[in-house]
C-alpha cells in the first residue's frame, strides 16, 4: 500500500477534525432541540392567600416585601385582613419609586382599597401575571412555535426560538420570545407599557422594563418553580431576581366575568364604556 505524502495526511487529519466538529454540534443541536418539558394540566401558585413574590435563596436584590410595621394578614385565618404596604427602606428602589409607593401607602393606611390589576379585570403584565392566586388554575398551551399561558381571562404568548422586534409597541404584556434550555422554558419580554405596577405591592416601573423568566417542572412533576429577573434602570438601581411556586393541580379553568358596567361595593377602576360599541 503506498504511503501518504504530508500534504495528504494533513488533508486527513484536517476532514477528520471538521467532521468530530460537525457531530459535536449536531449532537449538541439536537440536545437543545430534544423533548421540551411538559406542563400540561393546571397549576396553582402557593401563597393563595395573599400570592406574594419569594426571594431566591442567596441571591440579592430581592422582591420587594411587606413593611414589618404593618403585618399582611390574608383572608380565612380568623383575623381582620389587611391589604400589602411596602417596606421603603428598600435600598434597591428609585427615589421617585419610593415617593409613588410612599403616596399608595399612604392612601392604603387612611382606608382606600388596595385594589389589583386583577380585581379591575386588567392584564396582569410581566412579571405581575405570576402573582395572581387560586382558585383559578395556570393553563400551559405548548407548540412547536409558541407557548401560550392562560389563567382566566388572561392570555400571554410566548414565541419560540425567534428574536426581538427591532422597536415593539409597548403593550400591557410586551413582546415576549422564548426558549427551551433543556428541562426550562427561558422567557424574555421587553416592550411593555407602564400603566400597572410589577407586583402586589404598587410597584411602578417604566418601558425600559426587561424581564427574564425561567420555568421548571420540579419534585417529580408534582411542582413548578418559576424563577425571574426584572431589570429597569429608572425604576432600580440593579437588577432583582424573584420567584414563584405552584402546585400541579388539575383544576377547570372557570371563567371570570368582566362584563362592562359591573357594579361592586367597592371602587376597583373597571373600566366602563360610555357608549355601546355595535
């Protein structure tokens, strides 16, 4: 058999290296492309009593939280309830963050509901669709191209494995694109308008608003853990990271009325049309 000139062995050895690399990057291609997870069936989010944002453990800042000088106290426990005053001494807030929620606390302490965007049959936005409570469960419609989430009357979609528009029209819930990183579904959102608050507790923000979320079924499927980055550098001064928790629960959506002119004891803003519209 005759011997390989150098140039032929380096041809060889070259083709042999591109082909090791094409089938690293194939495999890694079809790991990242293997089977999504699943989160079929309903989910309700722990905290139903008063669905509140959860720190991540060791990772700092936080959600913000309640005002230790005023206790939250949810319903079905046998004392007065009261409505969620945040703590100010936040260090992570704008200062005219601060003087909003000062002004919502303040109006909460003299006796104003504390309605939520939920009460007034509002989107919920992102990441404050995540504080919504039972009973209602947390519906996940999954598709090669999107992913829609659904609780109530309330829909988000998710659009797989594109990217962002050049320059989004702030809506209530933003542009939100996403991706499957092995067991997570990895949701981004950007674009959204500043008409409600990110949590329970009034906070505003602005359109500079981004948000990361990462899903994961956990403990054998009987839970789901949904962890989030919030980043607005008018609104903080870095970056927060929270979490929320749910049960699986396989629950029928029931739907929740918001008809127009609905009339409650208390003022929750619904809106009302001055006029029919057919």
């Amino acid at each position: 058999m005759p011997s390989l000139s150098l140039r032929e062995k380096l041809f060889a050895a070259s083709t042999l290296a591109g082909l090791m690399t094409l089938v690293a990057v194939a495999q890694g291609l079809a790991q990242q492309k293997g089977t999504p997870p699943d989160f079929s069936g309903g989910w309700i989010g722990l905290n139903g009593g008063g669905p509140f944002f959860e720190a991540v453990p060791g990772v700092v800042p936080g959600p913000v939280t309640q005002d230790p000088a005023h206790p939250f106290v949810p319903n079905g426990v046998g004392q007065q309830p009261t409505y969620r005053i945040a703590d100010l001494t936040n260090p992570n807030l704008k200062p005219w963050v601060k003087e909003v929620m000062k002004k919502g606390n303040d109006e909460v302490l003299a006796g104003k509901v504390a309605f939520t965007w939920n009460s007034s049959c509002m989107p919920g936005g992102v990441p404050g669709f995540m504080g919504f409570g039972g009973p209602n469960p947390t519906y996940f419609l999954q598709t090669p191209k999107q992913v829609v989430i659904i609780h109530s009357e309330q829909f988000r979609h998710v659009y797989l494995d594109v990217p962002h528009s050049e320059n989004p029209k702030p809506s209530w819930y933003g542009e939100s694109v996403g991706h499957y990183e092995g067991d997570t579904l990895v949701i981004d959102t950007i674009g959204q308008n500043a008409r409600l608050p990110v949590d329970v507790y009034r906070t505003p923000h602005t359109e500079k608003l981004h948000v990361v979320e990462r899903w994961k079924v956990v403990d054998d499927g009987k839970m789901m853990e949904a962890r989030f980055t919030v980043d607005d550098p008018d609104a903080f001064n870095r970056p927060w990271t929270g979490m929320r928790r749910y049960r699986r629960a396989p629950l029928e959506i029931v739907e929740t009325i918001c008809a127009e002119n609905n009339e409650h004891l208390f003022d929750y803003h619904i809106p009302i049309a001055s006029k029919p519209d057919f």
